[in-house]
C-alpha cells in the first residue's frame, strides 16, 4: 500500500476550451514499503491528472515516475490504491472547485 507523503496542484490551462469542466495536475510524492514492487530507493511520485466536470470528479490519467531520474514507470495503481488517490485528490481540490 502506497503513502502519500506531500503534493501539489495546479490547474491545467486550456486556452482554446476543449475540454469539459476543469482538469488539475496533482503531484503525489509516495512511500511504498520496501518489499513492495514498485519500491525504488530513488523515491517514487505520482502525476495524475484529476478532471472535474458538472457529471463528477474522477482520475484521468495517473502516471509513476522515480523522484530522483524523472523517469517514467510503466506502473498501474491497485483498485485500493486508485481508490485512496481518488478521495486525496477530491478532498485536496482547489478552494474554487470545494464551493
């Protein structure tokens, strides 16, 4: 099981107005135990892409990435696990979208 540790958000400019709703870009610096898998001792952190429309908020896209290289890792979350990414996202919304 994955530990989030910190993170970030930004929104994600959509100049020309294609998408629907608001979309953010959450960076999630995670821990996961040693004996897991995905355990590097580069640290890991996820990007995920969380999109909020008038129908609900939901993941988008989430990609792993090692802290340390940038580099991406071909990695996909847990049902558990999209599911705790998931609620610490809704929850960690900017204030304009918690109204």
């Amino acid at each position: 099981m994955l530990t989030i540790t910190a993170y970030s958000v930004e929104v994600v400019k959509d100049p020309f107005g294609i998408l629907a709703g608001q979309r953010y870009e959450f960076i999630l610096d995670i821990e996961v135990p040693e004996d897991d898998e995905l355990y590097t001792p580069n640290g890991l952190y996820l990007r995920v892409i969380y999109s909020v429309e008038e129908s609900g908020a939901r993941i988008a896209k989430v990609d792993f990435h090692e802290s340390s290289t940038d580099k991406y890792l071909d990695y996909d979350l847990e049902e558990d696990e999209i599911q705790l990414v998931d609620a610490f996202c809704k929850e960690n919304l900017p204030e304009s979208q918690t109204k």
